[in-house]
C-alpha cells in the first residue's frame, strides 16, 4: 500500500546486495511521479484554516530492520496541523479497514499534539528547537498520542527544508498567546457552521437547574443546596458559577475567603453519606489571619460533623498522596517504551520490557490510585462516612479520585451519557487547568502533567476487568485521549469556566460582539460516521433489566463471564510478541514509601494545626484502616458481581495491566493478527447473535414480540483483517520481521550468517 513512489523493499531476511550502480539521482526519477502526485492529493483546511509553509519531495519513511522504504509527497504546515500528502492516499479509502477520523487524518498531527522533534545530521540525532544554524537531512516528530514520523528531506530543495522545519519548530515549540490558538480561529470562521447532535443529553453543568437535576438524582438533595452566589464569577475566579454546598452553610461564607476552605459537594450515596472536596485556605503568616482561619473552619467543620449521624473522614491528597511531580516522572518514562523509531529498536528493548515497564512506576501510580478510591469507598458504603478530600487547589487530584468513587459506586457514571456528565461535572467544572496540565500554550514544561490522561487509564482498568458494567469501549476512551489534542472543542482547552466563558466572549464587557460557540467533545458526529460511531458503545453492555426480567439478566450475565475466559487459537509467535508487550507486571509488591502507603492513614498537618484535636480524632489507626479495607476488599470479591450496583477492581500486581490499544496501536510488531481481545469480541458477538435468533424463534410461537437488542460493530463482524489493536492496526503495515526472544536474536551474531547455520538452528516464523 506504498503507492507508486516506493523506495527498497523490506523482508525477513536481507536480500543480496545489488551489483547494479544508478547515477541517476533520486529526484531526478521521481520528479514526473512528484508532479502527478501534487495534482492528485489536495489539502483540505478547515474553516478558519490557513497554509503556513510547505516542502515538496519529502520521504515519508516507514523502517524495517536496515531496509528503508517509504512515499514521496508533500509536507505541510498549517496553524492546525502538519500533514503529509503522499501518493497512497487513495489506497487507505476502503471502507471495510477505515476507522476514519473526519478532523485529523492518518497523516495529519496537530500542533498541540507534537511533543518532541528530533533531527537526524550524519546519523546523529538531536533534539530541534530554537533557531537553527544547520538544518537536519531527516526530521522525526514525537506525537502526544504516541505516533512517530520520519520524514526524508535529502532530496528536498535548500530553502523549502528552511522553510519547513523552522516553522514546524516555531508554531509547536514557541510559546503562544491564547487568543492565538486555532480554537478562536476555527470558532470565528464556523460561527454558523456548528454541529450539535440532538441525541446527546450530557449534562454541562453550567446552569443552576443541572446541579439541582443532579442533587435529585442521587437523593442529596435533602442536605445539600446549589448556590448560584459566584454568578458571574464575582466571589472566585476559580469555582464555576453554580455549585453545590452544605445546606446549614450560609452563602455569605462563600465569600470570606473567596471560596477557599468551602466544603464543595460531588455526590452522594444511596445511605445518605456525601464525597465532598475543598481547598486550602491560603498560607498566612500573621496570627490573626491563622486565628480566623481556624475559627472559619471550625464552623464549616460543624456543618458537615454532626455525630452519631454524620461523621466525616479527611483524606489530605496533597500530603498523603501523590504528587503531580511524580505523575509528570512516572509518565516521561512509560512513553519512551512506546515512542519507537524503527523495528530494530523495538527488538532490541524487548529483553528488558518488564524492567523499563517496572522502572517506569506508571503502573504502580494506577495502583495507588485505585485503592484510594477504593478505600474512600469503603468509608462511604460500609461506614456511612461523609468523605472530604483535600488539596491545595482541589482540581487536580481531587477530580481524579472523585471521579473514581463515583464510577465505582454509581452506575449511572457507567452508561456513555453518565461518563460525560460525570467529566463535565468534576473536570470541566471542578476547574481542572487543561490549558497548564496540557501545555497547550508551550509556556511551563513544568505544568504539564498527564493527571487526565491518568484518570482515563485508570477507568481502562475497570473497563477491562469489568466489560458487560459499561456502556462505552475501551475504543471510546481511547478516542477521547486522542481530543485531548484537537483545538476545535472547547472542552479541554481552559483551566476554568471563567476563563473559558471570558475568552469567548460571554463575561466581556463588549456587549456588540457575539460570543462565540464552540463545539464540545461530546459532538462525535464532528469526528465520525455513524458507523464508525458503532465502535464507541459496547454491545456486550448489561442494561439494568426489569424486575420480571430477572431470569434473562442472569444468563446475560453468565454469558459474558464465560466470554472472559474465551481465548482464541493463537500461533506460537503471535504468543510471543504479546507475551512480551501486552501483559501486565509480574506478580509484584507495589512500591510504598515508609511515609506513603495505602494502608495507612498518615496525619493530616494543616487541619490538625488549624482545627486542633477535633480533626486529628477522626484519623483511625493504620491497622483498623488495613483491616476494614481488607476485609471490604475482599468480601466483595467473594461475591458474584451485580454490574448495576458497586463495582470494585482487581488491584494485585498481575491485574493492572498496560492499556494496550492506546499504547502499542502504532506499534505493527505488536500486533496479533486474528487475536487477543478484539477475537473475543467477535466470537462473543456470533454467540449473542444466535442466542437473539433462537429467542425470536421462540417468541414467534408465543405471537410475542422480542425488543431489539443492540448489535455489535458490522466493521468487527464481518472484517478478515482484524487485529488485537482493532481498529487502528488497519491502517498499519504488518512487520515480516521473523519474532525471536532478544536473548536468541543476539546470539545468532550476523543476519548475513543466518543462512549458513542449519535450518533447525533458527525459526524464521511467518514472512
């Protein structure tokens, strides 16, 4: 699928040196298939889109091995994107293998999606950035969503390789203003082009009447009241316009610290228990300030405490729990196992695969993350404890463990419209800075910290273990990763409310001027057909049944259980790429710091000095903490799960697991062509499929109609060419590389002397 500008070849052993010597110079044979080529591919700009520079005759280069074979074509950049124009276009537009995004194609990266950009001179490699004395005969780019592209420009013109490079450096590499994003311009120009999808019922919470929707739904109602006194942000900047606090609190106290130390709800529970959050008071040096700090906080202490009724438990994650340095750590290390440049460097990580995963600590940190929230759980469900969670801002970790007791508590958070009510409702309003944690501006390194990108891996987790309890695929989640990076929605390009409703022209003073509409998310028709839309929504999706219904939802039940331990026939080496690349840590301790660990309660210093011995007496013990959590822990693992009520993930070391379809996707050697999960789904599918006709059937002899059940993806059905990392792997090419342990690769020296040893010696596999 490598169109007419095709350079070598590549194969699972090397092919004999050719004799034949050409001194006819590359661009010179390419230049009449350069020419039809540019005529053929055009480049599609969206509204508000402008061309910024381009370069003719680039290689596009796909590597295997030493072999290098690759497409001519142009390269691109606008203010949205870089992209490449090959030749091959044409042959990727079969509707059977497309899982097409309608915004970004195969070839396009947006700016805001470039990580790093790396130069090749002389075989060397270095990072680009800044101006450039000497400009690089190869460029490679680093993507935020894990793809690498490797473009020739040897055979470039001079000044278009200046051209282009410097300014692919400077629109993604330079600090920007934020009136200066694409947002505004794609906003502008599309005013009237907005697309809204009148089946979408996600909640936004950015009225009064959603919070008070909310606090009906779950029964809050009754001790919580939503406040409108921060409307038009004229108390805190940093809080939405409309939330929800305690009902004894009267809304004058909201003001005194401008909204600091104001117990915030989230949820509640079904016995009447509540997750709130709050953030610090600000840090004040002079007596009297602390003094009324503390007398502050006594009284919303009083709010919220009121024994034997209510009792509350603090959980400081500021303190006592991660910090968003070592998220940042943690995660720079993980991507560079999945940032591959060539085959020959995937094969040659694969020895230390587990080691460089361990080292990483990304999976621990996904632990951690899990058991506090299970451990917040167990207070709320088992104790009947209000929780309230702590941090400096409360919108960074904060948002992320709420938003996992309420996926695990509450099912509705479960169905694909409770998902995005729930993100618009913690994240989007709960303030988190996706313009800082993002980096979008390029302006501090330092802030930029995946915390979302945690949250919806931690979520893949549950989703993994747990498939018939969600609405939505792991596709879905993935998919919503990759608009992390997508400057036309509006939903993850603001650190607040405010600052989005002020840019857009909602809170200025220029009352002449439109605001402007941007487009959210959760429109996925702006994004795909309908059919590729199928791939969002599980179809092995438990719907809470009737209640005269119950025998049909058991053997529902019991036929997704057995789907789990369905595994399909799989060759020896598609075993053994897998085995390497897609399982989990081995059975191991987590890593816990004497000073932080799950376990233990540690002590809560700032509330302890501000409320005194009030506060410091609701703290348990670490081993009464250890052994109500074990003992929840594992009395609910004992139990057949109901996928409507409380869910709980496995968290011993073998079942956190890599999320394999966002991280391995771009990587063809780990692919498991006909297996691994997406085999499952369809063999899963042909069973449920045959289950629905025999019931037809029987209903056709009661004169009874059967209400239609939902089908599953007709691209996993029906495709011959699917993969483990369905449907992304369609796009890729497929490595004859022969799959050998690393160990046994090196020690057979030379692949020139592959072909002298005996043929029992070596296994070449599958070419």
């Amino acid at each position: 699928m490598l169109g007419k500008g095709v350079v070598g070849g590549g194969g699972g052993t090397k092919a004999p040196k050719p004799s034949f010597v050409s001194y006819v110079r590359p661009e010179e044979i390419h230049t009449n298939e350069k020419e039809v080529t540019e005529k053929e591919v055009t480049l599609h700009l969206l509204p508000g889109e402008q061309l910024l520079c381009e370069a003719s005759t680039v290689l596009k280069y796909v590597q295997e091995d030493s072999c290098q074979h690759g497409v001519y074509g142009r390269l691109v950049c606008t203010d949205f994107k870089i992209a490449f124009l090959g030749d091959d276009e044409s042959a990727l537009d079969n509707d059977e293998t497309q899982f097409k995004n309608k915004v970004i194609g195969e070839n396009d990266i947006t700016l805001h999606c470039v990580d790093q950009i790396y130069g090749v001179f002389d075989e060397k490699k270095k990072t680009l950035f800044g101006q450039l004395k000497k400009y690089p005969e190869k460029l490679i780019i680093h993507c935020k969503d894990l793809r690498v592209f490797q473009f020739c420009l040897r055979y470039t013109k001079e000044e278009e390789v200046k051209r282009i490079v410097s300014g692919i450096i400077h629109h993604t590499q330079a600090p920007k203003l934020l009136k200066r994003l694409f947002l505004f311009s794609y906003a502008t120009a599309a005013q009237n082009n907005t697309v809204t999808d009148p089946k979408n019922h996600t909640v936004m919470f950015d009225t009064l009447k959603d919070w008070c929707w909310e606090l009906e739904r779950t029964k809050g109602n009754m001790k919580y009241k939503a406040v409108s006194v921060n409307e038009g942000y004229k108390v805190c900047e940093r809080l939405p316009a409309y939330f929800v606090v305690p009902t004894p609190l009267p809304e004058e106290n909201v003001q005194r610290f401008q909204g600091h130390g104001i117990p915030i709800w989230c949820w509640s529970c079904h016995n009447g228990s509540a997750l709130l959050k709050m953030s610090a008071l600000p840090k004040e040096q002079d007596d009297g300030i602390l003094q009324i700090q503390k007398s502050f906080l006594d009284g919303i202490y009083k709010t919220i405490h009121r024994p034997p009724y209510e009792v509350v438990k603090t959980e400081d994650l500021s303190s006592n729990f991660l910090s968003l340095q070592e998220i940042q750590t943690a995660y720079s290390k993980f991507k560079q196992l999945f940032l591959i440049d060539n085959s020959t460097e995937f094969w040659d990580t694969d020895i230390k695969w587990f080691s460089l995963l361990e080292s990483s600590s990304w999976l621990d940190i996904i632990r951690r993350c899990l058991k506090k929230a299970i451990e917040i759980t167990e207070c709320m469900e088992a104790q009947n404890m209000n929780v309230l969670l702590l941090e400096e801002n409360a919108s960074d970790l904060c948002c992320l463990i709420s938003s996992l007791v309420q996926l695990m508590m509450d099912p509705h958070c479960r169905t694909r419209i409770g998902f995005q009510s729930l993100i618009q409702k913690e994240w989007v309003m709960g303030g988190h800075c996706f313009l800082d944690r993002c980096n979008h501006l390029r302006q501090n390194d330092k802030e930029e910290v995946p915390v979302f990108l945690l949250f919806l891996d931690c979520v893949w987790q549950l989703v993994h273990q747990h498939p018939p309890a969600f609405e939505f695929t792991e596709t879905y989640l993935t998919v919503l990763s990759d608009s992390l990076y997508i400057p036309i929605f509006s939903t993850f390009f603001f650190n607040s409310p405010h600052q989005k409703d002020t840019n857009m022209g909602r809170e200025g003073q220029d009352t002449q001027s439109k605001p402007l509409n941007l487009l959210t998310v959760w429109d996925w028709s702006v994004q795909f057909e309908p059919k590729a839309q199928t791939l969002l929504k599980n179809p092995l999706y438990v719907e809470k049944p009737k209640l005269d219904k119950g025998q049909r939802k058991g053997m529902r039940f019991k036929l997704c259980l057995q789907a789990q331990n369905f595994s399909p026939t799989e060759s020896t080496k598609e075993r053994a790429v897998m085995h390497q690349r897609q399982l989990s840590l081995p059975l191991t301790q987590s890593k816990s710091s004497p000073k932080r660990g799950f376990f233990r309660e540690e002590t809560d210093h700032l509330i302890k000095n501000l409320l005194g011995k009030r506060i410091s007496k609701l703290i348990n013990s670490s081993d009464e903490l250890q052994d109500n959590f074990r003992e929840f822990y594992d009395s609910w693992h004992s139990k057949s799960t109901d996928y409507h009520g409380l869910l709980l993930p496995h968290i011993e070391g073998p079942e956190i697991k890599v999320w394999a379809q966002r991280y391995l996707r771009w990587i063809p050697e780990a692919q498991i062509l006909g297996g691994g999960q997406v085999a499952t789904m369809s063999k899963l599918l042909e069973m449920m499929e045959e289950v629905q006709s025999l019931q037809e059937k029987i209903d056709e002899r009661h004169h009874s109609q059967q209400a239609p059940q939902a089908e599953g993806p007709c691209l996993l059905r029906n495709s011959a060419r699917l993969s483990s990392l369905f449907p992304f792997a369609l796009l890729q090419r497929h490595s004859s590389k022969p799959v050998l342990p690393t160990s046994g690769w090196k020690a057979l020296g030379d692949e020139d002397d592959l072909a002298k040893r005996e043929d029992e010696f070596v296994d070449l596999g599958d070419v």
